[in-house]
C-alpha cells in the first residue's frame, strides 16, 4: 500500500543533513507557482508549474482531470484569461525535492506557516525512514494541505496571494 505522510514543523537544513547522510539523491529547490480560478461554489481550475511541467487541473463534482501542458505558466495563464477566466488566488511554494531509495520525499516551504516534509511511497519504507530520519511514525500526519493550514488557523481558501 503506498503512504503519504508529512513531518510537520521540520529544520530544513537539519532535515537536509539527515537525508544527505542516508545517501538520498537531491534535486535543487524549486519555487512552484499556482493560479487558481473558481468557477462557482463547486467547480474550479488550478494552473500548476510544478518542476518540469504545467499541469492543468480541472474539478468539479462529478469529476477531476488532470492535464499536462505543452506550454509554459505565463503562457498557459493568459490563455485561460483570453478563454474569461480571472485567477482568483496565486500561490508560491519552495519545494526540495529527494529520492531516498523508494521513497520521494518533498520538503515544502509555504508562506505563514512552518516548513514540513511529504514522504511517499511503499508503507512498510515510509514508517522504516521516519524512524531512521530521527522521528516517530506515530507524529507524522496523513493531512491535505488546507486541513494542514487550518491547523495553523490559516484558511488556505482565503489566501488570495500567498508570496515569498
């Protein structure tokens, strides 16, 4: 069963030296930008620049699509306001990202709030680098990103323009 688990309120370079000494393969910070445009109460678009591509995602209540684009943010962002769409909230995150062995792992640094780490993979080897990284499997948490900023008394919904 693959797992996805964050170590919250992490030392990034602390973090960094413990993942190094485990011999996991690191790849530069990235800053991913985000637009997002609500539709109406239920439906919504996020235009995403995640390392190597732009990933248009698509949602409504029936259904949720996931598509690659062959363009670039800026790009594909005034193409979605030529087609009427104004973003309604952009958003900016530092992201650092690890192979160690079958495990990826994503250190995110957002505006407000404390940075924490996303390990996923095979369950049984999430729970095995918790432990060898120094912390207990049992204060990582299973969370999404809003009910993780709520824990901060932050609704990420209302963040309109979340910047370094």
């Amino acid at each position: 069963m693959i797992s996805e688990l964050k170590l919250l309120d992490i030392d990034v370079k602390e973090f960094d030296k413990r993942l190094r000494s485990l011999n996991a393969v690191a790849w530069p910070e990235k800053k991913l930008r985000r637009n997002l445009y609500s539709l109406d109460e239920h439906n919504w678009i996020k235009l995403q620049d995640e390392r190597r591509q732009v990933m248009l995602e698509i949602r409504n209540r029936k259904e949720h699509q996931v598509i690659k684009l062959d363009a670039n943010f800026e790009k594909a962002s005034v193409i979605l306001q030529d087609l009427g769409h104004t973003p309604t909230a952009y958003h900016e995150v530092k992201d650092s990202l690890y192979l160690a062995g079958d495990i990826m792992v994503n250190v995110m640094q957002w505006p407000k709030i404390p940075p924490y780490a996303e390990l996923s993979g095979p369950e049984a080897k999430v729970n095995k680098l918790i432990k060898r990284l120094g912390f207990s499997v049992s204060n990582a948490k299973k969370i999404g990103t809003k009910a993780l900023f709520r824990l901060y008394g932050i609704e990420l919904e209302k963040q309109k323009n979340l910047k370094f």
